[in-house]
C-alpha cells in the first residue's frame, strides 16, 4: 500500500483548511497550528436536488 | 409572550445556535428560546415541541428561526441585542487573514493547505469532502450523519489516492502533534495509535501522556470503519502508515467491537508487523499467537502495555496479564442499593456497563445491546443504571453534555435525591472542545453529597489541557468524593464498593 502522501504529511507542518465549527480554527491556533478557516454556506444553497445535478454536471459518481 | 423571528439566508452552525440558545435561556426574562436553522429535521422538530407551524412554514435550510418564550414586560430587542453579542464571538476567528469561500478557491490563495477538517453538518459534509480529496488533501470528518454509502464512496477515492479519510463522526485526532476536534493536548512520543473510539483515544492518549510517554500520531477513523460494509479501509491505510513512520515505534489500535470478518483481515495484515502493537477492541476476545501482538483488557491496560512496549518490555505474557489495582474501601459507607452511571463519553460508558457486567450486576442502560436492559424511560434509572449522556435521545436540540453541564447537573441532583441510589459514577472529559470548567460547574451540586452516597469521578486529560486537569481534580476534593486518573480504577472501586459490604 502506498502511503507516502499520508507519510509526507506527517514530517510537514500541518496546514489545516477548517470548514465548519469556527471554535476548532481557534483551538488549532491556540496550540501552535496553522489553520485557515472557510467562510462556508451550505453548496447550492442547501438544496439537495440543486447539489445532484452539481455533481453530475461535475462528472462525480 | 412567544415571538418568531425568521433571519432569511443567515447560515449558522447547529452546535453554536445550541450553545446561544442555551445560554438565552438562562436570562431572567426567557422562559425558553430555541435558535434553530430552517431544515425540514428542524421544523419538525419545533412542531413537535407544539410550536405553531405557520410561524416557520416557509423558511428554508438557509433561514434562521429565533423563537422566544419571553417573560411578561422582557423586551425583544434586548434579547436579540445579546444574540447578536454572543454570536458575533463564536464567530471571531482571532485573524484577520482573507477567508476563502470554497475548497479549490482556498487552494489557489493558500498552496500551502495540506489536510481539511470538516464539522459542517453531515447531509454537506460529503460534498465538501470530496473538494478536499480532489485538492489532495487527507480529510478529517467531524460531522455525523454521513451515509454509509458516502463515507464507502469516500474512503475507496481516498485509498485510491493514497490519502487518508478520518471519521465521519471523527471527534479526536492529533496529526503532528496538534490537537483536532475534542483532543488533549499531550507530549509527542512514539508511540501511534489509530482509534475508531473518539473517547477512547481521548483516554489513551492521556494515559500514556500522565505516564511520562508521548504519541505520534492519534488518528481517528470513525465509529463504522471496522463494519462489515466499509471493512476498516482507514484502519488498514493507517497501520501501513504508522509503519512506514520513523516516529513511531509502538502501535495502538481501539475499537469497539468491529465485524468478526474484518477483525480477520486486522489480524492477518498485522501478522507482518514489524513494530509491536497493541489491540483492545472493546470486549472481544482474541487469542493471538504472534509474539508482536498484544491484546488490552480495557483502556487503562491498553495505555500500560504501550508505554511498557515504549520503554522496551516485550514480554507478551507478563504485559498481557491485567491485575487490577488493590484498592481500599475501608470505612467508606454509604445505604443506596445502587449504583448509577452518568457518563458523557459513550465508549466510557459502555466500558463501565461491560465491567460491571462482567462483576456479575444487572446493569440498565440507553445503550444497553441487549433489549431486555434497554431503558424504555432514559430519564428514569432503573435498579443499576449507566447512562451515556451523550446519546441522541439527550443531545437531539442540546448542545453535548461535554460542552454543556446542565444536563447531567439535573440528572445529579435526581440521583442524589433518590433513596434507592448509592454509589455514582461520573467522567469529565477535559480537553479542546471540552467546556472550559466541568469541575466548577458541578461543584455546587457535588458539596451536598449526603452521608447515604459516595460519588466516583474520572477525569481524562493532561496537564497540557487548557482547563488544567490537577486545577480541575483540585476543585472536585469533597465529603463523599472520589477522584480517579484511570477509568477502570474507578470501575474497580465502585465494584469492590458494591460487593465489599461497606454499607
């Protein structure tokens, strides 16, 4: 199995792109982390057929 | 006086709009106040609380619904006033850097990015997941409610790529050292575990941490990893990578107890081990000749023989052999005929239900495998009662009782009331995420422990954590107390406590 991504990652400082709970951006900061926090909305405005026919037009499964 | 208030196309997080809902509630003008963002889940939810539909009918997924139950001449405006105040703070980053709206967006302005955390809530996470992958990134996914078939979908793209998925419902991981999600905040060392139990690894890691040892790596994988359907494709990825990981010379790996055909696949990669590891996949047996595996009876044990192993001990027989500590119960009295469990952190409570089964107990529970013990009323303890605070029956509109003490107050102050209760075990969950003093909030409650009952208290966390965990234990010292370091310990006492004829 390969792991040299997951291997490479773990000798590099960790820089954490946060998308979510805001208090998780501070706490990572607060311990020394390097963190960039999203300004995040729900994709295609939370709607769900919306984000179906995204992903199709995306290619994705 | 109830007031609705629709705040269209406002996106809030559901854990914040817990934590602000829960906090207007304590204003004397609230009689009640529910912050809540316009889903159908959502709207269903107010409904069946008896509210009037046709106040939030319209609103949408991106709507904010404030209703307020206000006292006779509370102003509004006040209220809203300091909404606004608290929300305003949970959302300051403490930066002033641009803050990108979209995956690939933050990878063309910061190159740099190299994992993503995701606590979005579930029915988004999966999408947002994907981007991450897509930017080559290795993924933590906070967020619950993912489907099976994503998290699959997922973790297959991930492997493929040669990345790593951690979660859904990931809550605790340590990558190079910093804390993620509900983490503590431990030495580094070499010592590397991989957990499908986030209170699980929270405990470990502090275990190994208090021992004067470190770790390397605590990477989460979610609670359905080792299922059946997603066949420990992150645990297996992961053990690959802690072997090919110069920091780390011992292996840990938790898990509650996976599908009996991928605990084969486990055992079979690890028979090529060429690093110790140390197994405890909670309450299965496992008999294993390899000389490189050692099996933990409980998440005390399974912190032992890591730091044992780190040390240099590679005796399988004598690590593997657990013996419990002698602990004194000498004149400690108490009247209650039973014991109850009001635990915060599910995989504790399911080790202290498994315990004290395994003493002999008949133990009820909400999380009880068994039908026959499972509590019809979990507001009500039943004879020998553990309950997990933490499950959706509690949490469903509150925020988790780590974070918010309020819960498992009420719940205390019950049980300290009830003649047929005698001995009561509780944890406190230190750490990132973790409220700020559990301690100090259960305090007032915990100085009027009467002479009928005694109170064991487990408290996990490091003296990194920045609540301190001997400033925490300092404050808990009382009448009828008992503080332990070490969950087993506690479960060991309460069973000597029972069975011992103190009373």
């Amino acid at each position: 199995m390969d792991t040299k991504k997951i291997n490479s990652l773990f000798q590099t400082k960790l820089q954490v792109l946060n998308i979510g709970l805001v208090m998780f951006h501070r706490s990572i900061k607060d311990s020394g982390g390097e963190s960039i926090n999203m300004d995040w909305n729900p994709p295609a405005g939370g709607d769900r057929n919306l984000m179906e026919i995204l992903r199709k037009l995306k290619g994705e499964k | 006086m109830k007031k609705y208030i629709i705040n269209e196309n406002r996106y809030f997080d559901s854990v914040e709009l817990m934590r602000i809902s829960s906090h207007l509630r304590k204003h004397s003008g609230v009689s009640d106040a529910q912050l809540i963002m316009g889903s159908e889940t959502n709207k269903q939810f107010l409904i069946d609380m008896g509210l009037d539909e046709s106040n939030f009918k319209n609103a949408t997924p991106m709507d904010l619904i404030i209703y307020l139950d206000l006292n006779e001449g509370q102003d509004e405006g006040e209220i809203i006033k300091l909404f606004e105040e608290y929300i305003s703070s949970q959302q300051e980053t403490g930066d002033s850097v641009y803050q990108p709206k979209s995956v690939s967006g933050a990878k063309k302005i910061y190159p740099g990015l190299n994992f993503t955390l995701i606590s979005v809530p579930g029915q988004y996470a999966a999408w947002e997941a994907r981007e991450a992958l897509a930017g080559d990134m290795s993924v933590m996914i906070f967020s619950d409610n993912v489907t099976i078939e994503e998290e699959l979908e997922l973790k297959t793209t991930a492997q493929e790529k040669g990345l790593l998925i951690m979660g859904p419902d990931c809550g605790t991981a340590i990558i190079n050292g910093i804390p993620l999600g509900f983490a503590n905040k431990v030495n580094r060392g070499k010592i590397g575990l991989i957990s499908a139990s986030g209170t699980g690894l929270q405990a470990v890691t502090s275990e190994i941490h208090n021992s004067g040892e470190g770790i390397s790596q605590a990477i989460g994988i979610g609670g359905r990893d080792l299922s059946e359907k997603i066949s420990g494709i992150s645990m297996k990825t992961a053990i690959h990578a802690l072997w090919n990981d110069p920091e780390t010379e011992v292996i840990v790996l938790i898990s509650k107890p996976p599908a009996e055909k991928v605990t084969k696949e486990i055992l079979e990669i690890l028979s090529g081990s060429p690093k110790p590891v140390v197994v405890y996949f909670i309450h299965t047996q496992i008999d294993s000749p390899n000389p490189n595996i050692y099996f933990a009876k409980n998440l005390s044990h399974t912190a032992q023989i890591a730091v044992a192993l780190a040390r240099g001990e590679r005796d399988k027989k004598t690590l593997e052999k657990y013996t419990g500590k002698k602990l004194s119960v000498n004149d400690i009295k108490y009247s209650g005929k039973y014991i109850r469990g009001l635990y915060t952190g599910g995989t504790l409570a399911e080790e202290a239900l498994n315990e004290l089964q395994d003493l002999g107990f008949k133990i009820y529970s909400n999380v009880h495998h068994d039908e026959k013990y499972q509590m019809k009323n979990p507001l009500q303890s039943i004879e020998n009662t553990i309950i997990d605070l933490g499950d959706d029956f509690f949490t469903r509109g509150n925020p988790h009782p780590m974070i918010s003490p309020e819960s498992r107050i009420e719940r205390l102050e019950q049980e300290l009331k009830d003649p047929d209760c005698g001995i009561i075990l509780m944890d406190i969950v230190l750490g990132n995420g973790s409220n700020e003093d559990m301690a100090g909030a259960l305090l007032p409650t915990l100085e009027h422990v009467p002479d009928s009952k005694q109170v064991c208290i487990y408290v996990l966390g490091t003296d990194l954590d920045f609540q301190d965990k001997n400033l925490q234990i300092s404050k808990l010292r009382g009448k009828n107390i008992h503080i332990f370091e070490s969950h087993i310990e506690m479960i060991e006492f309460a069973g000597v406590l029972l069975t011992g004829g103190n009373k």
